[in-house]
C-alpha cells in the first residue's frame, strides 16, 4: 500500500475521532477536543507498561520475546478481566506519540521478534500514526494488534498496510453471555465480520523457518467455566466460516478476576472435564492448528 494512502487513512481515523466511531459502540464524543469516550479515554496516550515478555504464544515469544504495549483503559467492561488494573482503573503515564515511536524502537533494540499492541482498540488513529512514524524511523519487525476481537471493520480497513498480525478474541458466540459479562449485545455479529477482515487483510498465521510469526491472523478463545456451549459455538463458525487451517489458542487460564465473584458461575475454576471438552471439539471441527494449555 502507498505511502499517500496509509498517510490519507490516518487521516480518516483522527477524523473519526471527531464524533468518536472508532469502534462499535460508536460513542460520537469529540475526543479529539478532550471529551472522553466510552472507552474513557479522548486524544491522548496513555500506556501502562511496555517490557520484553516472553509468555504469549510460542511463534509470538519465540526465544527473544514479543515486545509488548499495554494501553490504559479499554472498549469492553468484562467483569472476568485478568488486567483489570489497566483496562478498567486506567493505570498508566500519558505518553506522546514521539515517545510512543521511541518505545516501539527501544523494543526492537532488545531484539524482541514483534511490537505488541495489547488492548489497542480506542487508540487505533494514535497507533496508525505512531507506527507510520516509527517504520520511517527503522523499525522493521512485524506489528501486532492484541484485542478483544470487538472492532469496527471500517476501522481495520483503515489499518490495513500498517498492521502485519492479528490476535484477535473469540470470546463469545452468544449475545446473553456478551451481555451478562461484557455489557454489550452485539458481540457476536461485530466480532464475526472483524474476524473475517482481519484474516482477508493478513491471511492465516504464517511461521518462518526458525518457528517465528510473520504474518497473519491467531485467534484466541478462553474457556469459560458453565460455558462450554458459547466455545462450541466459537469453534464451530471458525471452521465453517474462516477456515479449518486458522490458528488457536484454546485458552485455560480462567481465574476469578476483577467482579467475576459476583457471578456464581464464574466464581468457579474451570474444571479439566470443561477443558477436555472444549479439545475435543477443537479434533471434531478438523481445527488442528494452534496451542493449547495445562489446567
């Protein structure tokens, strides 16, 4: 793609700051003169952290590491989130784009294998042109956007060129659970047609020959305990939809986080009769591409 189109996206993106529809819920607040979205966040960084870290997925990780960002606030409110202090409370230290291009170039100089955008959704425009900056600037290793999967398609077209992997969410193919834990109703059909144009844009996952990702789309899908239909479901529209050769990670780590105890189902673990159910769904929908983890 063209200098002078990435350059015209970005463009479209701040605009759409304007009255805000960055993502789905479409809030229409001027955050580009400080009102705060939804997201509760308007035109500035914000950034918790940003560290060499070395437990995502292996082709992720690899041996030197995924340079992770960790954005303030969030578009979602799950009452199960394990990062709460960031997505929810808002911890972090506003940051200037100059600043954000020079923590994506510090990383790089570690030698991490990818930049990677950990809750990135709400400062999609802020990104685009940070990342523009930053491979005028020398960054050369892939991009990555780690989401909720809750993304506006007119957005992703928007960064396309400038986003080279997808690790998006599947969490739920059912509006009552999306409802019940993540107060929104349209989950299900947003993060369809997200997931469709994430893999239109960069294709399923593509691993180089010393195990590292290059390119593409991995989706991620955390069994949640009484809901092991919702990851039926989840599965089911991968294979019939996307493609039985997309890559997953089928998810274990569900601990009662945040307000998750106010739900009696969720403050269970998840027992390994749940998770053993949701593998042999991966082997009946011929889904044998990605990870899995221990109990």
């Amino acid at each position: 793609m063209s200098s002078k189109i990435i350059e015209q996206n970005i463009d479209k993106l701040y605009t759409m700051m304007e009255k805000c529809d960055i993502c789905p819920k479409k809030c229409g607040v001027n955050r580009i003169k400080g009102q705060k979205g939804l997201c509760r966040t308007a035109d500035k960084i914000f950034i918790a952290s940003h560290n060499v870290h070395m437990g995502e997925e292996p082709p992720i990780t690899g041996t030197k590491g995924s340079g992770t960002v960790f954005f303030s606030n969030c578009t979602l409110n799950c009452v199960f989130c394990q990062n709460y202090p960031i997505s929810q409370l808002g911890n972090g230290k506003e940051v200037s784009i100059d600043g954000f291009v020079d923590i994506m170039l510090r990383l790089q100089d570690k030698g991490v294998h990818n930049i990677n955008f950990v809750t990135s959704t709400h400062y999609s425009a802020q990104i685009a042109k940070a990342v523009y900056l930053a491979r005028q600037k020398g960054l050369e290793i892939p991009v990555l956007s780690n989401t909720s999967g809750y993304e506006s398609v007119e957005t992703l077209k928007l960064l396309e060129g400038l986003i080279d992997m997808y690790l998006p969410d599947i969490k739920y193919f059912d509006n009552n659970l999306a409802f019940k834990y993540s107060g929104i109703n349209n989950y299900v059909e947003i993060n369809r047609e997200a997931l469709k144009e994430m893999k239109r844009q960069t294709g399923d996952l593509e691993i180089d020959d010393n195990g590292i990702a290059v390119k593409g789309l991995l989706i991620r899908h955390m069994v949640l305990p009484g809901s092991i239909e919702n990851t039926k479901n989840a599965l089911k529209f991968i294979a019939e939809e996307l493609s039985k050769e997309t890559f997953i990670s089928l998810m274990a780590q569900y601990h009662t986080a945040y307000k998750s105890d106010n739900f009696p189902e969720l403050s269970k673990s998840l027992t390994q009769d749940e998770y053993d159910q949701a593998l042999y769904y991966l082997e009946e929908f011929g889904l044998e591409n990605g990870w899995q983890q221990e109990l």
